[in-house]
C-alpha cells in the first residue's frame, strides 16, 4: 500500500525541477528516506543526482533531510521514518545547506 507523503524541496530543486517547492508523492510502505527519495526522482529524473550520488546513493554533501524537527541527515536511508510523516501531517523537509567564509 503505499502512502501519500508531502516534500518540501529547496527553491534552487524546485527550479531545476520546473515543480512547486511543496511536492506530494505517493510512496511504498514502510517509508524512508530511500523510498521518498527514489519516487521525488522518478517523478522529476532531472534531480538525480543532485540530492544523493547517482553510483552510490549517498546523500551530497551540502544537502539535509529534516522531518518532526529532527535532523534525520546522518540516520541509515532505510530507517523507517516519524510516523508524522507516514501519516501526511509533518513534511519531509529537504534542505540546502549554504556554507561561506
């Protein structure tokens, strides 16, 4: 059964993507950052490779995942996610990170 899940992607995504910020994808049960991420770019294939590295799937560098306030970057990409998220009441939040010096 799969699950309707709301994503926010960062405004420099939504352009390339030519998509709203705020995206609904229809995601297998049990979701996780694997799963979301595999329907987002197979909804729009033109952000592959920009969230996660197209050989070995990890996340880049300068991108986050955060969903129920909780930083969700460095958790394994097939974790079950907060079940806010499954059940469409919080967003799955994809945010870039911006560095300087």
């Amino acid at each position: 059964m799969n699950t309707l899940i709301h994503v926010e992607l960062p405004a420099s995504l939504g352009l390339i993507a030519r998509a709203d910020r705020h995206v609904a994808l229809s995601v297998p049960a049990p979701v996780t950052q694997r799963r979301i991420l595999d329907a987002l770019e197979a909804l729009y294939p033109v952000l592959r490779g920009t969230i996660r590295d197209q050989s070995s799937q990890v996340r880049r560098p300068f991108i986050r995942f955060f969903a129920c306030k909780t930083d969700l970057s460095h958790e394994p990409p097939d974790d079950p996610l907060p079940p806010g998220i499954c059940d469409g009441t919080e967003m799955f939040l994809i945010v870039a990170a911006i560095a300087g010096g």
